[in-house]
C-alpha cells in the first residue's frame, strides 16, 4: 500500500516512517512538512493511505480532507496523528480510517494497518467483479460548452474526462470542453459501464481509444490516449492491478 506521511516534526516524521517499514506491506511515496505539500502530494500520486498530522501550519490535516473534498477530489484513507484528544470527533466526521495519538506505539500502528489491508483489498477487488445490470442510462447524449457554443456529443466520442478545481472537462476527437456535471461519479452514471473506466481518481477514459500504455513511477502506468494531443493519463496505484490483470501485464 503506497503512503504520504504529513507532519511538521521531521523526527516525527522518521519515527512513523521507521515504524511503518518494520510492519511491512506499506511504501510512504511522499513526506510532507505542512498540509500544502500533502495536498499537492495526494493530488499528485494518489497515495491508498495518508498518515496527517492535525496540526500543522498553513493549512493543518482536517483541512487538507475538507481541501479535496470542495474540489471534488475522493481523499485517501486518512490516519490522522496528534498528541491532542479533543480533534477525534471532528477526524471521524470527516471518515477517517483511524485517529493515533502520539507517541505512536508499534501494536496500534500495527491494528491500523491490518484494518487498511482488509479495506484497501476490498476496494481493489470490488471493480473487478462483474458489474450489476442496469437500465440503460438516462443522458444519452452529452453537453460540451466550448466558448460560446454548447455542442451536443455522442458519449462513444469521448475520450477522456477530467476533474480539476471542481470543473470536468470533457475531451473527443473533434472538441475539448466543459460538462454541467458536478462529479465524475455523476458522468460515470450516464456512460456505459463496459466502456467507460475511472483510471484515477481525476479521469474517466474510454477504453476503446487508449493508443498506448506507458509503464510509470513505480510500478503504476501512464495511458496514452488516442486525441489530438496524445494526452497522457496517469492510472491510479490501485487501478494499476486491475490494469494488470485486464491486459496481463
């Protein structure tokens, strides 16, 4: 399981990290010194665990988790650390996986990484299962906006689509654009399921028009599309399995 460690104790920092290679089965991908480095880490390479700190400068762990969910970015599991009782309740408000307090002892370290293997696990395996039948989906035509003209495409022409700072854009062979949908969840609903794949957590591709892929950082890959610009779509480390075991890589 890929990791990013956020706290602005560097001993802290090296004591969790020392602590997490013992165990095993984790690789801490990034460290952070404040919560703007372990947004711009966590959009970058989509760690399945970040270990934050709560408080931090700038911008502390509980709001690094209300940061990616305002841009409609999914967090991963999150482990928050702090020598502070008193943040437990709004840490859990926010779905943390689990609340440590400093110190960090090996055996509860150890219990919360058993509990991030079984759930990591289950969310690998679910898309690999067959997917449920269902009606056929309500929008069968897509809106792009592209200036001021609002083009009406067959969803069998697009490309990919992405989510930055809450704004999905929509990329065909003949236009690039914005969609009225708020979330990639809510596209997703409406592009058929058998076609269409959540690579990461920012892009939606057709899989029909995947030109190359790209073997990446770390056992992860790059999809190289089949558009004008040969875009180059990064694939999550979770989604990365699933793509092995779709082409046999």
């Amino acid at each position: 399981m890929s990791a990013l460690i956020a706290d602005d104790e560097p001993l802290a920092r090296e004591e969790l990290k020392f602590l997490l290679d013992q165990i095993g089965d984790v690789e801490v991908v990034a460290v952070a010194g404040n919560g703007f480095e372990a947004l711009d880490a966590i959009e970058r390479l989509d760690p399945a665990l970040a270990f934050l700190d709560i408080q931090m400068p700038g911008l502390d762990g509980l709001s690094v988790v209300r940061r990616l969910r305002e841009q409609n970015i999914e967090p991963p599991h999150v482990i928050f650390s702090t020598a502070y009782e008193q943040f437990a309740v709004e840490a859990f408000r926010l779905e943390a996986m689990d609340y440590l307090l400093k110190p960090v002892e090996r055996d509860r370290l150890e219990e919360t990484i058993s509990r991030a293997r079984r759930v990591v696990a289950d969310r690998i395996m679910e898309p690999l299962a067959a997917p449920p039948p269902r009606a056929n989906p309500a929008f069968t035509r897509l809106l792009l906006r592209s200036g001021t003209r609002n083009l009406i495409v067959d969803p069998q022409d697009l490309i990919y689509a992405t989510i930055e700072s809450g704004v999905i854009t929509l990329v065909t062979g003949q236009a690039e654009g914005q969609s009225s949908f708020r979330t990639l969840e809510e596209l997703m609903a409406s592009l058929d399921p058998d076609m269409f794949w959540r690579a990461h957590r920012s892009f939606v591709v057709n899989i029909n028009r995947i030109r190359e892929v790209v073997p990446w950082f770390k056992s992860t890959y790059q999809l190289k599309m089949d558009d004008k610009k040969s875009s180059e779509i990064p694939v999550s480390r979770m989604q990365s399995r699933r793509l092995r075991e779709m082409l046999n890589l």
